[in-house]
C-alpha cells in the first residue's frame, strides 16, 4: 500500500509534541505514529523505547523537515 505521508522524525516525546506544535502553527496537520502504544492496545509486547514518529504529507516536507532542523538546532545550544 502506497502511503502519500513521509516520516521527518523519529524521537522522545518532548520533542516530538515541540515539533507537532511548530507545525501547527504554520498550518501544517502531522500525523504521530507510536508503535508501542499501538503494540500494547493490541496486546503484545513491545520494547521501542518510547519513543515516536512524525509523519507530514509529502508537499509539505521539505517546510516540514525545516521545523525540525530549527528545534535540533535549538536543542544542540
């Protein structure tokens, strides 16, 4: 099955919710995947980490991807 969503992030929780809320404020919807909430309501174990994955519609990654690249820069000072 052929997705039209590209992933742009994969990381913890703070992050991720900065990233979702930088995104909304330019009108971007991005979508969030977490594999081990999604194990655990379907009843198998999983050990991911925590952690999750952003996903944004292809025309909008590349001024997705510099919403991220902002909050990594920020998070590396």
């Amino acid at each position: 099955m052929e997705s039209n969503y590209r992933k742009i992030y994969s990381g913890n929780r703070f992050t991720v919710q900065r990233i979702e809320e930088k995104l909304e404020e330019i009108g971007i919807k991005a979508v969030l995947k977490d594999e081990s909430e999604s194990a655990r309501l379907a009843g198998f174990a999983a050990n991911v980490g925590g952690e999750l994955e952003v996903h944004v519609h292809e025309d909008q990654f590349e001024q997705a991807m510099m919403v991220v690249r902002a909050i990594k820069a920020q998070q590396e000072d």
